[in-house]
DNA sequence: CCACTTGCTTAACATTTATCAACGCTATTT
DNA sequence: AAATAGCGTTGATAAATGTTAAGCAAGTGG
C-alpha cells in the first residue's frame, strides 16, 4: 500500500528513504477508503490533512452563484487531493473535493506531516520541489485561460492531460476548461467530422 | 538600495539578518537600471538572473500567431521580476519582460543565489514561503479564469490589486484580464454612467 | 429486469465578447 | 508649433460561447 508514496518521495526529491525513515512514514500516515461520489471536503470545511492518492481519482470543484460547477483541478494516483490554500493557511475552503472513482488514499494530519518533513529530509526536499512544479504548472494554466480560445486550450489539454480523457467524462472536462458541456461537444464535432 | 531587499527576507521570512549576512548579500547581488520601454528578457532567452525590483514596474507578457498580446503578470516594487519557469529548468522563455517604468533592479545569477540560499537561512525560508504564496495567489487566479466572466474578473481586480488600475493603463489590465480594450472600455462605462 | 440516472449530442436562440474602423484628447518628440 | 504616437471611447457588425430544451444510448441501482 505504501510502495507508490515511497516511490515518489524517492523519485521526486533524488533521495532514498531508509528502512527507518519508511517505518515512520507507514506509522505515520493512515489509510483512507473512500467511494465513488463520496466527499473528502465540503466547501466550508477547514484543510486539515495531506492526502495522497494510491488508487482512484477525484475532482476538486467550486460553485457559483448560478448553481453551476467549475473543476479548478483533478487528482489521481501519485498526486495529492484538498486544497493547498485551505490546508496552508487553515482557512475555510471554497471548494468541494469529490471522489469520482473508488479510491485509496493515504492521510496525515497537517502537524504530523509537518514533523515529518522536520524529520525526513526526503520529504523536506519533495515538498520543495512540487512547490516548484506546482508554480510552474498554474502559470501554464493561467496562460492557457487568458490567451488561448475554448478550442486552444481543448488542443492543449489533449497533450498535457490525455489521461484526463480517457478517465473524466466530457462534462467535467469542459467544466475543467471553463466552458459549457455543448460547447465542447461541438468542439470535439468540429474536429472529427461524423 | 538595499534596504527594500533585507527588509524583504526579513519580513517573509521571519527571520533577522545579520550584518555579515547583509554584506554577503550587498556583495552578491548587482544595481542594473533599465528605462521605461527597455527589455529584461526576450522570448527565447533563458532566464539566468534572479531579479528584484527596487523602483519601477513591468509586465510579462507572450504575443500569439495573431500578434496579440498577453500579459501574464505584473512587476512592481517589492516583487521579483522574470519568468520562473525559464528560470528554474533552464528553458527558451515564451515571454517578454519590459520595463513600463524607469526601473532600479537588483539582479544575481542563478548559481549565485542558490549559493545564497544555502548559506542564508532567512533566504532559504523566503524561498519557501514565496513559492507557497505563488502557488496560493495562481490557483486563485486559475479560479477566477475558468469560473469568472470578463465583468467579475475585473471586479475581482479592483479588489484584489487595486494599485494596477493607478500604475498601468487600460489597455494593459485589459490584456492582463484577457478581454479587449474595447470590451474592458464598455464594462467601466456601464458602471459609472457618464 | 425495469426504472432511473448519467453522458453526450443536436437545434434554435440569446448573450457575451471580439473585430474593425473612426474620433478626440494628451503627452511626447521633432 | 507641428507631427506623431499612445490611450480611451464609441458604433456597427461578426464570431464565439452560453442557454434552454429535447432526445437517445448506455450504464446503474433497486
């Protein structure tokens, strides 16, 4: 159950995790089995827990007004589910966090999981560098949404994400792209006439 | 000169500076002034320099096939100025950076700074925190994208960075909203009639 | 096995936003 | 002072996208 969140701390941070440092980590860290349409937050909710995906996949959404949902992002496995703005500054979080398949997850408390990146310099150095990532990735994003038309950032999604289309129905790959399940489907008819 | 700068790591950090500290950093960084119009980086340079601004202001922007232009950030005093993608994997930047105001800049190489950060605890958590605050400040900006139409998003402006609307013309928060001119034009007007 | 939900598509129509063109005002340059 | 460029505005029109409604196929849960 542990091997992929070993694997990618090793993977990310270039270091190795002693036999020790894994003990700690595996006492340290609980499973979590949620299900298909099962919440791990509600809007409203304070981010109090790191969680990693091991198995199944998960949308993080807000919504508006209007009643209408917008995907800010998806999770899967080897990435991290809740939102990094709620659980950084232990805020009430606008967002929900659905499971959208049956899932696996592996959770710890934010102060356990900040003694451990006290404690284990590999995760110090994980938590570094996804940081990193995840600055460069959203700025793409921010990108994307600004310069690009609907079509464009359909176009861009297909080579960055295309997992996310065989895994996530059109309507929340739309919602992801920020515009209407119609107009994607129009999109998409465009593209491969028939 | 430097002031701006040590109050800087001070303040996200949390930390104090030293003196030694201070004269390392004095020794390390360099003053490089542009005037209004000049270029701190062109697409397809590699962004080699960490650059801190010390008076002045600049967008970051990318031009389409089109020729249009989009401007993904903002630079002012206080804030660090390049393309942190470009920077941190060494690739072509998509980006321009020019300078919108007679500007005094603090600049250091690459292999400099991370030597900095190494030796310079108070540098090392003001990286920390930054890229937090980053990732923090673009998802929300992601949100606002994908979940705002053009009038909220300019709300949201007003609120968030009201300084942009005093410093930095229409046409450029326009760009930065990703609208038109015109359309940026049309949406104040029909808030205050007149 | 049936009722129900979910996902995708299509059509007609409405709204938002972009495009193109023109004008006036300021500031800057010559 | 004249010429120029930058900025904001406005109008007419076009394009992109959203809205509402309907229908069908496939999957799901009782």
């Amino acid at each position: 159950m542990f091997e992929l969140l070993f694997q990618y701390f090793e993977q990310k941070s270039g270091l190795t995790l002693s036999t020790t440092e894994k003990e700690l980590i595996e006492s340290t860290f609980k499973l979590k089995r949620l299900r298909k349409k099962q919440y791990f937050q509600q809007e409203g909710d304070i981010c109090k827990h790191m969680c990693f995906i091991v198995r199944g996949a998960a949308r993080m959404y807000s919504v508006d007004d209007k009643g209408h949902e917008h995907i800010i992002r998806f999770g899967m496995e080897g990435w991290w589910l809740g939102d990094y703005e709620s659980y950084m500054l232990q805020t009430p979080t606008r967002f929900h966090v659905e499971m959208l398949e049956n899932s696996d997850l592996l959770i710890v408390p934010k102060e356990h999981m900040e003694r451990l990146i006290e404690t284990v310099p590999a995760i110090a150095a994980t938590i570094k560098v996804i940081d990193k990532q995840s600055a460069i990735a959203t700025q793409q994003r921010i990108h994307a949404a600004i310069s690009l038309s609907a079509e464009e950032r359909y176009d861009s999604l297909v080579k960055t994400y295309p997992a996310f289309l065989q895994r996530f129905p059109q309507t929340m790959i739309a919602s992801y792209l920020g515009i209407t399940p119609e107009t994607l489907s129009r999109l998409r008819n465009k593209k491969t006439p028939h």
